[in-house]
C-alpha cells in the first residue's frame, strides 16, 4: 500500500510539472506594458511628431500638449521627436527604459534656440489619495525661471526650491479650490498665480509650471494625471487648457489583453492532462 501511495504521488508531481511547464511560456510574457504620456513643454519648438522604436505614436503635437496615456511595452524605448512633417534630423532622439506597470510623462524641455532642449522622463504615481483629498505635484519646466516655491494662499508651502527641470513628489491636500502663489524661492515675490486651481476628491494631478521669463509667457497648466478614473475632472487655472494630441496605435511589439485568458486556459488544460495521467498510470 505504502509503495503504491508513493508511487501515486510520484506519477502526480511529474504531472504537475508538465502542466507548470506548459504554462510558464505565458507566465514569462505576463509582466504588464508600461503607461507613457508625452508632454510639449519646449516654449521655442515647433508642432512636433513623436516616433517610438521608428513607429510614429503622436503627429502634430504643439507645445503645452499633453497626451493622454498610451501603453508601451516594458523595457528600453527608443523615443525620437522631429517636427513635424520632417523626418531629416530628430530634435531629440534618446532611450528610455520602462519598467512593468510603470506610469511615466516623457516632457520635451528647455529651448530649440541654445541647444538645450532634452527629454525629461517624470515617475507619475495614479494611486488614489486617502478620501476627501487631491494629490498634486509640480514639475518645473521653465528654462530661464530660477527655483520656486508653490504656496497656496494663505497656507503653508505646498512646495519649496524646486529647480528646473525637477518634479516635486505628490502632496495630499483637502479637495478644494485654492489659489496658488508661486514664488522666488525663499521670498514672498509672486512671480505666477493660479487662481482657482480646483482638486477633486480622489483626482491626482500634475502643476507644469511653463514659458520663459524672457518672453513674459510664464504659466501653469493644471492637467489630472488620472483623468480617466471616477474622480471629476474639474480643474481649472490661469493657463491655458491642455489639449489631447491625436492618438496612432502603437505597433504591437508585446503584450496581450488576451494573456490573462490564455494563462487561465492553460492552467485549466494542464491540469486535467495531470488528472488523466495520473488515473491512467495509477490504472495500469
């Protein structure tokens, strides 16, 4: 009896491993795409299309555009932007790599003019607040402006001395509408005001802080970063809306919305092979 039960349990780990061993092809390509969202926040530049792996993915993107999310496979991107309509020499031409399930914002900043204009790539964090708060976070894309310090009015600083081009993290702030000073850092010298900067209970946004003290442009576009949620998309500021470019398919270079279903189905089979093998062994 002993011999048989051992015997048994023999022949079903064997079986085990084969159905393991046909799943795991699946398994291995199950890492999620990465979300990536591109933002034109070059003063100078022209419209702009935006190439991935040599596909385009954006066309005609004008400045202060910033795109809505598109998933990308994980793992090094090689992201190329030219003007657009001119495919002859690529204003900015660098790899990014992305990591599964990351949320990132791929910017386009600093000037044509002296050179300077690069690729910054921002971690977005999508996790909800906490109830009843906004998250919020400033990224500072003005070329000529010094640090600043973001205050809203008549509170304490929501961010101090961020520099170009840096982000801030995300702050939790009460859901409301405020009015944002934003200042020299260390001083009370208002440079740029958002008024009535509204955050919704659960939204998460981004403050681009953008233009050029030189031209006089300075603004700030309020965009939420999880506009495609339930929070209520209803922030407003003193900049201008911040459009959606219009959107090309990606070429499929990885992933499947079908993988969970083929993983399942996998499973599923394997497992019934294990049981069939098992009672035929045990059988004989």
């Amino acid at each position: 009896m002993l011999s048989n039960n051992f015997r048994r349990v023999f022949i079903f780990g064997l079986a085990l491993l084969a159905a393991l061993a046909l799943a795991a092809p699946a398994l291995a390509q199950g890492s999620g795409d990465a979300q990536v969202r591109v933002a034109h926040l070059s003063p100078d530049a022209p419209n702009v299309d935006v190439y991935v792996n040599g596909e385009p993915a954006l066309t005609v993107v004008p400045y202060t555009t910033v795109s809505s999310y598109l998933s990308l496979p994980a793992g090094t991107q090689q992201v190329t932007v030219y003007a657009s309509g001119d495919t002859s020499t690529p204003v900015i031409d660098v790899p990014v790599k992305l990591a599964a399930d990351g949320v990132y914002t791929i910017a386009a900043v600093g000037l044509v003019t002296d050179g300077s204009i690069t690729a910054q790539v921002y971690q977005d964090d999508l996790r909800a607040p906490s109830a009843g708060n906004a998250k919020v976070r400033v990224i500072h894309a003005s070329p000529d402006a010094g640090p600043v310090d973001v205050v809203p009015r008549g509170g304490d600083p929501l961010v101090t001395d961020l520099a170009f081009p840096e982000d801030s993290p995300y702050a939790e702030v009460p859901a409301g509408t405020y009015t944002l000073d934003v200042n020299s850092a260390g001083t009370h010298q208002t440079v740029l005001t958002v008024p009535d900067a509204a955050l919704a209970s659960g939204g998460v946004y981004s403050a681009f802080a953008v233009g050029t003290v030189y031209a006089d442009s300075l603004d700030v576009l309020l965009v939420q970063d999880n506009a495609s949620t339930d929070a209520s998309a209803t922030a407003s500021a003193s900049a201008s809306a911040a459009a959606s470019a219009p959107e090309h398919m990606l070429p499929d270079t990885g992933g499947s919305a079908w993988l969970p279903v083929t993983v399942a189905i996998l499973f599923a089979c394997s497992g019934v092979v294990a049981l069939v093998l098992v009672r035929r062994m045990t059988a004989a």
